[in-house]
C-alpha cells in the first residue's frame, strides 16, 4: 500500500469516528433513536428531548438547543432525518469494501455493526435496524451475541475434542485387539499344525509299524509256498525216475523180474506223494483305518429339532430329538423335511443320527439360499428329488431309496442334476454328520462299519447360518438324533 492510500485510509477511520460519535444523542450518550433534528442541525432522541423539554425552556417560554443555546428551535424539527454534519461525514468518506470490512461498518450506511438480526442471521447497524428491510426483526447486541457465540463454539470444541480422543482412545483399543486376536490366532495355527504333525508321526508310525507286519506276514507265507514247492519239484523228479525205471523193467522177463535184487518193484508199491501244509489264502489281520468316529467326538454337539418348522404331517417326541410322520387325510404334502433348532455360523460341529428303522432318508446340512424357495416349491411332491436337494440350493445331503439305494445329491456341469450311487458294504444304521464351517467341508460317516467314511463334500459355500437337515422322505418310520454321550 502507498503513503498516499495510507493516509487516506487513516483519514477516512478518522473521520468515521468523529461521525460515530456525531451520531450518538448528546442527552443519554446512546445511538440516536428515533431521530429529531432541530433547526441548528443537531440532533437528539426524540424520547430524550420529551422528557427535558422543560429543563431547556427559559422563563418567557423560549426554547433552546442544548448544545448551542439556540433558541426557539423546538418547532423547526425533522423526524427521521440524519444530522447534517453526519450525513456529510459519510459522504466525506470514500473507503473501499475492506477498509469498512476491516473496520466493522457495515457497507451500506457506514455505521458500526453493533447489532445481530436474529430473522435474516445477519449483523447490522442501528440504521439497518430501522430500515424496512428489518422493521420487527428481533435484533441483539453483537456483545451479548459474540459471547453466546464464543461461548457455544469453546462448548463444540471441548466436546469434540473429548470426542477426538474417545476415537484415538478407541482406535488404539482396535489396534490392541487386532495384535491381540492375531496373536491368538497365530499362537492357534500353531497349536493345530503341532497337534496335526503329532497326529501325522502316529499315523506314519503306525502305517510303518503295519506295513511291517504286513511285510513279515508276506515273507512267511511265501517262504513256507517256496518250500513246499521245491519239495513237490523233488517228488515230482523222484516219480519221474521211477516211472522210467519201472517202464525199462516192463521189457524184461518174468525170470529177470524175479531174480531183481534192487528192490525198486517194492520202494514203489509203498511210495506216495507227500503233499505240502496247506497256506491260508486269507491274511491273517486286516488293517482298519484309525477311527474317525472317535476322532471327532471333541466336536460333538448337543443339536434337538425345530419345532418352529414343522409341518403339519410331522410330529416331534417330548425331547424334540425324533420325527416321525403322521397321515392327515385329505391332506396331501410330501415335504417332509425339518430344520435343528440350532445353526452354526463357524467352527466344527459333529453329530450322529439314527436310521436303524427307515428304508429311506435323506440328511446333512441345509443352508437357506434365495434360489432354493422356488425349486423347494416346484419339486415339493418329490417327483424329481435330485432338482431339489443340491449344493446349487443350500442342500449337502445324502440319503436312501428303495431300501437298499445309496445316493449322494450333486451338482453338475449342465443342467441335468445327478445322483451318485454310493456303495455300502454293511449298511449305516446311524449316521454321523461332520460341519466344518470355515473349510466348507460337510462329511458323513458309517458309524455302524468303525466310523468309516462315507462321503464328503468340499468347497462348500455358506452365505449365511448352516443347519442340520433331516427328511423322512418316504419312509414314515422315525429318524433320531442321538445323544452325544450314545
């Protein structure tokens, strides 16, 4: 900024100053409110020249002005109407847009802004406040309104910055709890890897110990065959050698055969063929896999049916861990299948079923998917089970038909579903079930044949909770949950 500018500036705050104090009334000293200019150009509150219009009337009745004792000026007045020393004050003054920022006048009449108009949320000056622009309006002093103001924003800062904190406070607890559930789940990892890596030197122990034997069991039956086949060359070589001399003697005379000394005619009339020890054609031990069943009893979970899902041509047992079917006439609905009344969002989870008195059954786990309803819906008489009871819908199942059937529900490449065959070399008379939720592996076992086996599903996909399915299918007779301790 220049010196000139400068000066002109100090000028102008200068003059706004002198104009300010112009303009407040000379009686109470406040800004002038409805203004009364006299005849000598000063100008007063009209209430305050009201109340001391007596002080200022001389004896003959005359009246004056109270700064310059003028007199007779009480009936030459003018309501409303700037000083004219003010007004030529402010026309005096040019500032430029920040200088009367800077200074806190407002733009429009170069006065202070002293007040805050609640309706329009704006700060103003005396003469705004009596524009019609803001007749009526509620207006406050910028003193009381700057320290509610200033008041409300300490408050806001104070809260937020608890809340600032809170959150810091609330971020380093996450921060501890995610080094603390790593840690948890590091020092898990390796207790499973350790336990599996002991489960894996038994069972590299015990498949070397039984290899072993198996070897040993080998080598004696072969070597006791090897033997008995080398005694069978040499009594086979032993009749051939006979045979021959006996066909030579058959060419003799009978005086040749009576005087023979040799005494072949009787070593062969009393030799007969020594036939080896019969060699069992079965091993004698069978190796059978270690028991899953037992395996997995640590997981073994206490499940009951849901009665919640029941239809109405099924009926559950006081304890709600058997469902039987029961005929309803005329009613005629063949989903028979039901829910647990728990579910299982992760973890592994091991249960057993009873089948011993079906001749057909179908279960496993269920988890609901949208686009199983309308297949559920479509194919609810059974007509074509295998559409129904799929991965694709939520279903990892297996089941029996026809007494004697096993089948397993799967996917397939095109549009036509499949059924597996499953074959069964003692038939289950109950059935274990095993959930690995986070795997996605869903086993069953033949608890009847040691726990073998049966089948397993992998790559499941759970989008939501997993339960355990059962259907009666077919088959009316009970089906039943056992007891974890059975």
């Amino acid at each position: 900024m220049t010196g000139g500018s400068q000066g002109r500036n100090a000028m102008a705050s200068k003059t706004l100053v002198n104009t300010q104090e112009k303009a407040k009334c000379p009686i109470c000293l406040k800004n002038l409110t409805e203004l009364l200019t006299l005849g000598c150009g000063h100008s007063y509150c009209q209430r305050c020249i009201s109340r001391n219009k007596k002080s200022v009337t001389s004896p003959g009745g005359e009246n004056r002005c109270f700064l310059c004792s003028i007199r007779n000026l009480f009936g030459n007045t003018k309501a409303n109407q700037p000083p004219a020393d003010v007004a030529e004050g402010l026309r005096e003054v040019k500032l430029s847009p920040s200088t009367v920022q800077n200074a806190d006048l407002c733009a429009r009449h170069g006065e202070k802004l002293l007040l805050f108009c609640v309706e329009d949320r704006k700060v103003i000056c005396w003469l705004c406040e009596r524009s019609q622009e803001h007749r009526g309006h509620r207006t406050l002093l910028m003193d009381e309104v700057t320290k509610e103001c200033q008041d409300k924003l300490q408050a806001v800062l104070k809260r937020l910055g608890k809340e600032q904190e809170e959150a810091e406070k609330l971020e380093a607890d996450i921060q501890e709890e995610i080094t603390s559930w790593k840690c948890q789940v590091e020092t898990e990892r390796k207790r499973i890897q350790m336990e599996f890596n002991h489960l894996r030197r038994i069972l590299d122990s015990e498949e070397e110990r039984e290899l072993q034997r198996l070897d040993r069991e080998e080598k004696t039956t072969l070597d006791s065959l090897a033997e008995a086949e080398d005694e069978l060359v040499y009594q086979k070589q032993l009749v051939k050698e006979l045979l021959s001399d006996l066909e030579r003697r058959s060419q003799w005379s009978t005086l040749e055969l009576l005087q023979d000394t040799s005494g072949i005619m009787k070593w062969s009339e009393i030799w007969t063929l020594k036939k080896p020890k019969t060699v069992s054609k079965k091993l004698k031990t069978v190796f059978r896999a270690p028991d899953l069943r037992g395996m997995l009893q640590s997981f073994r979970v206490d499940l009951t049916l849901n009665p919640g899902n029941l239809n109405l041509n099924l009926a559950l047992s006081e304890d709600e861990r058997q469902v039987t079917s029961v005929c309803i006439w005329p009613l005629k609905r063949y989903d028979c299948g039901i829910l647990s009344s728990q579910h299982f969002s992760s973890g592994k989870h091991y249960w057993e079923v009873d089948v011993s008195k079906k001749t057909s059954w179908i279960l496993g786990v269920h988890c609901r998917k949208r686009s199983a309803k309308y297949a559920e819906r479509k194919d609810a008489n059974h007509t074509n089970v295998s559409s129904t009871y799929r991965p694709k819908y939520g279903y990892w199942v297996i089941g029996l038909q026809n007494n004697f059937e096993y089948i397993v529900f799967e996917d397939s490449s095109s549009s036509d579903p499949k059924m597996l065959a499953l074959f069964m070399a003692i038939p289950p008379r109950r059935v274990g079930v095993f959930l690995d939720y986070e795997a996605g592996i869903v086993s069953f076992l033949n608890v009847t044949n040691h726990g073998s086996l049966i089948y397993k599903f992998s790559k499941c996909y759970f989008s939501q909770p997993a339960y355990a399915y059962f259907n009666l299918y077919k088959c009316p007779a009970p089906m039943t949950l056992c007891l974890p301790n059975c």
